[in-house]
C-alpha cells in the first residue's frame, strides 16, 4: 500500500464537541482560552502566553508590539517561509538576511554576526524548522549582546528543547501554529509566548479585537479538516489520491501544488485572522495532556528511519547531545531531488518538497546566500510520522536506498561543501 508524504488527523470529538458548544452557548467565548493559555505557557516554561488566530497572526501583533522606529532592519533566515519576511516588509521595516546553516538548517549564528558587525538590525526572527531547534543559545547571545529583540518562529517546533529550555522561550517572544499538519492541531489558530507579562497583556487586548468567528467558519474549518483526515486515511489515499499524484507526476511542472509545499498566491492574510474560540481552545488542552506519547513515537521513527540511512544521505539533525528535536518532518538533502522524489513516488513513497524556499531570492532580499540557494534545491521531506509502523519505516528506507542505487549515488553527501 502507497505511503503517504503526512497524515492529517480530525481532533477527537471534533464535531460532537462543535455540537456540544452549540447547545451549551460556549462555542465562541469561555474560560478554555485562557486555561489553554497558562497550559501552554506552563509547558513551555515562560511568564504567559496569548492565544492568537493564526501563526502570522501572531508574528504580525508582535511587530506592531514592538517599539521600534519605522524602517528599522529585522533580520530573517534566508531559508524559510516567504510570509515571515512578506510580513516584515510590508510592516515597515527594513528587511535583511542571513544565511542558514547546514546541520540544523536554522540561521547561522556567524551569518547573524557579521550582519551585526556591518549594520545595526533591531530585531531578528530565527526560524526552528522542521521540529530542530536552530543554534539557539548562539544566536540568542549574539541578539542580546546587540540589545536587539529576538522572536523565535516555532510554528514546527512545540516540544523540541535545548538544554532541558523549550524552543519559543529563548527570545522575547515566540509564535507556534495550531494549522492542521502542526504538533497541536486547533483547525487553525496559534499561540504566542512572551516573557514581558505587560506586553503580553497588550497583545491579548489586541487579538481580543479580532472579530468574532461564525458558524460559516465553523463549518468551513470542520469540513477542510474532516476532507484532510479522509484523503490522508492510508486506505483513501491509496484508492485515490496516489493515482492523482502519479498522473499528475507525469507533467513537465516540478513545481506543482501537489508536491510542493509554497505557492507564491499564499503570501495573505486571508482567513488568518479573527478572534480565537473557546472551542478551539478545548480541543488543544485534550491534545496537550496527550502530546508527549505522539511525540516519542514520531522521534522513534525518525530515528529509526536516519539510521538506515545515514551512511548515505545527509540528514538534516540536531546539533549538539543536549538538543531534543520533535522531528515534524524528517528532512533529508539530495543533489538530485526531483528525481530522488520521482523515483519514490513511483515507488509508493509521496514526499513533499520546496515547503521552505530561499526568501531573498523570492521577495527581492539583497545579497546572496549559497546555502538557502542548496536548501530549496535539495530538501526533500520523507514520511515518518507517527501513525507508521516500524515495518513501514524500513520500506522507506529501503526504496530510498532502491532510488539512490537507481541515480547511481555513490556514499554519503556530506553537506558541508
């Protein structure tokens, strides 16, 4: 049976609890979203959070937060999502880059470095991608010493941890996505952390201005999701979407919307904002309380998948022994990736590519950056998600190595060239 590239899952008791909230008056408004929010700020391990509609959402009420002088330089990964820097741009501000890294594929602490040694950016939004943390502590004592304000993407990254400290409470604020491929999935929405409890205060006061959500939301969101569990069920997805995928492999456009992640028409906010629900919030607090044994059986496969495999493809992994990764996807760079992703394809194994692009390149970004420029050639995101079996894993493994021997590739890509 064919593998798909993720599997999305309905939150248990979704519609009976839709249903529930409807009779009982609290779908809209309750005291889940703020129980929600100490939950979280409690298993992050930072002074409060704020429960906001959606990840850009968030980022975009922390730059308005911030006080910073109109055309003062924010500094993103090159490597990243496009909305990241979209969003600091048409704020305002003065956009720069610097380049990732290899290992982690998160910023390069000595790219930020010397962007601080020629120019005085006042904040900087590193990116945790792929559920690995970037060098953090690194990046974080290059910040501070600067005076500047940090911001930590942590829309892939809930559980991971440096030195026993959550991700998203390293920097002065932190943005995490609840859409429905993330570790927590509220069918949207998302959460900030943020150390100043003041400031956290302020921001609440903003997304509570938000506009309330309706019942056309409400089914929209159920419905999508609802369509995304079906197609992502193994039994489904190997009837029908496969086949799709298969015949729609067979164009000349590598870039189609089936296997990539980014499309350029995503750059908006359109239904990303509105006033986060306390039905929304219930469905998170059920899936916290039961995180932590989805997480470990996803680590469990990940492991288990680069271990077959490390000898010969250079994985993207956490640095350092004192680094815990969540592993959201398993991310693997291949110098010949559409062929790599073919090859699996027709082999039963959907992958997903160019979810993450070099953004200097896409939105005009000054200078060049040789490592987000290999990242959105070679990236490539293979399945193991926790819903797979161990048997399942060493097929992976085994048409990866099938692919590699079909290419003629020869020993492992060190990815330090």
């Amino acid at each position: 049976m064919p593998i798909a590239r993720q599997r999305i899952l309905l939150p248990k008791s979704s519609w009976r609890l839709a249903l529930t909230g409807l009779a009982t008056g609290d779908l809209w408004e309750g005291e889940e979203v703020e129980k929600l929010e100490k939950a979280f700020a409690a298993a992050i391990g930072v002074p409060a959070a704020v429960a906001v509609p959606s990840a850009r959402a968030g980022l975009s009420f922390i730059l308005e937060s911030m006080d910073l002088e109109p055309g003062a330089e924010i500094i993103c990964s090159a490597f990243g999502y496009p909305v990241v820097p979209h969003l600091v741009a048409t704020r305002g501000y003065t956009l720069g880059f610097a380049d990732c890294e290899l290992e982690t594929l998160g910023m390069d602490p000595q790219a930020l470095a010397k962007v601080f040694e020629e120019r005085n950016p006042r904040a900087v939004i590193v990116t945790h991608l792929y559920g690995i943390p970037a060098r953090i502590r690194e990046i974080a004592e290059v910040v501070k010493a600067h005076d500047a304000y940090l911001i930590e993407d942590c829309a892939h990254c809930f559980s991971a941890a440096v030195g026993g400290q959550k991700t998203g409470s390293f920097g002065d604020y932190g943005y995490f996505s609840f859409e429905t491929s993330k570790m927590i999935n509220t069918m949207g929405g998302g959460m900030l952390t943020v150390r100043d409890p003041e400031m956290a205060a302020k921001i609440r006061e903003r997304a509570r201005q938000e506009p309330q959500r309706d019942f056309g939301w409400l089914a929209k969101r159920l419905g999508k999701t609802t369509f995304e569990a079906t197609v992502t069920q193994p039994l489904i997805f190997g009837a029908g979407v496969y086949p799709a995928l298969r015949l729609a492999s067979k164009g000349t456009d590598e870039d189609d919307r089936f296997a990539s992640g980014y499309q350029a028409d995503e750059i908006s906010m359109k239904g990303r904002m509105g006033r986060y629900t306390n039905y929304q919030a219930r469905l998170g607090l059920r899936q916290i309380e039961a995180l932590e044994s989805l997480v470990e059986r996803r680590v469990a496969n990940a492991e288990r998948l680069i271990g077959q495999l490390s000898d010969r493809v250079h994985f993207q992994q956490p640095v350092g022994p004192d680094t815990r990764a969540d592993y959201m996807l398993v991310t693997a760079l291949f110098p010949r990736m559409p062929e790599m992703a073919q090859l699996l394809l027709q082999r039963g194994v959907d992958t997903k590519h160019q979810y993450m692009r070099d953004c200097a390149d896409l939105l005009e970004g000054a200078g060049d950056f040789p490592n987000a420029v290999r990242a959105e050639r070679e990236v490539l995101h293979l399945p193991a998600y926790p819903q797979l079996s161990p048997e399942q894993i060493d097929r992976v493994a085994e048409q990866v190595k099938d692919a590699l021997d079909a290419l003629g590739a020869q020993g492992a890509d060190s990815g330090t060239s």
